[in-house]
C-alpha cells in the first residue's frame, strides 16, 4: 500500500512539476521507509533519468537514517547519542560527497 501511494504521489509530483519535487517525495518517504522509494526510483533509472533515480535514494536513505539517529538519541541513553552521532554524521557526509562526485 505504501509502494502504490509512493507511486502516485511521485508520479503527481513529476507531471506538476517536471523536473523537481522527487527529492522531496524521497526525503518524506525515506521517513518511515526507503523501499518504496527504491523501488520507484528503479523505473526511473530505466527511463534513462539515472542521476536523479540515485540522488533521490540517497536522500530517502539519509531521511530514514536521521529518523533512526533521532529516535536512538530521544529514546536511548544519552551515552547511545553519543556512540551513534559521530559515526551517523560521518556517513551522512560521504553520501553527500559521493552525490557531490560526478
């Protein structure tokens, strides 16, 4: 059910307005899961829009992954927080790097 509204809403997004919007469908879907987005990205890169397909999985991984981190550091001990930022934070930045790289 969540694959099928990942797919209409992205779909809604690029007839609306083409060229933008799919970064953030990811980022709101990579809240609570990255397989749909994932999966809906496969048919892009199929299109030939490979780029974007990679960079909005990322940004669906990111999402989900500060998800995670906030809800490690909200409900764990702050000796957690500490253990998990640094590490979070430094993935975070490579993925952000690798879209940097051509």
């Amino acid at each position: 059910l969540f694959f099928a509204l990942v797919q209409l809403v992205l779909e809604l997004v690029r007839r609306e307005f083409p060229g933008r919007g799919v970064h953030a469908v990811a980022a709101l879907a990579g809240l609570t899961d990255v397989d749909a987005i994932t999966l809906s990205m496969s048919a892009l890169a199929r299109a030939g829009e490979l780029g974007t397909a990679a960079s909005a999985v990322l940004v669906a991984l990111a999402a989900n992954t500060l998800v995670k981190l906030g809800l490690a550091c909200g409900l764990g001990t702050a000796a957690l927080a500490r253990a998990l930022a640094l590490p979070t934070l430094a993935v975070l930045a490579a993925w952000t790097l690798g879209l940097a790289l051509p």
